[in-house]
C-alpha cells in the first residue's frame, strides 16, 4: 500500500466500477461529481462494514484506499493488488 500523490486524478472520469464481492466490504453505488460532463455521475466503489473507507478502481489498473478518520480527514493509498487493500 502507497501513499497517493496528491495531484492523481481522483475524478469520477477516472474511475471505472468496482462490483466484485469481498468479506467486510459491500458495493456502494455513490454519486460523484464529473468535471467533463458539469454533472453527476454514479459510480460502483466498496465500502467497509464500518463506513471508514472506501475503494476505488481506477482507468489506471490502481485501487485507491479512502480512508476517514474521527476528524473527518482522508488519506488516499493505492495498490495495483486490491488484497493489498482489504
């Protein structure tokens, strides 16, 4: 797990569904906004049983790692292996 740059493109026009199944993780359909089309796109992602974090696929092959804490701060890590993630 790597931390991610903070200049990657994290826009839902980067992102491609993610709808495989994974213990402790559900499918999420989340609505996020889309700079190319000025409008909202919904996009599949998982998300954890304690709604702390997120996963993303990205265009790239990457996973990106969203994760909020009591401060409601987020880091991003990536990894080209989900189960590196989980």
């Amino acid at each position: 797990m790597i931390e991610l740059d903070s200049d990657y493109d994290m826009t839902v026009d980067n992102m491609v569904p993610l709808t495989d199944k994974y213990t402790g993780w559900s499918n999420k359909e989340g609505e996020f906004f889309s700079p190319s089309d000025d409008d909202f796109i919904k996009m599949s992602c998982l998300l954890n049983d304690t709604c702390d974090k997120q996963i993303f696929k990205m265009k790239d092959g990457r996973f990106v790692l969203e994760v909020e804490n009591d401060e409601l701060e987020v880091e991003y890590f990536y990894s080209y292996d989900i189960n590196d993630l989980l």
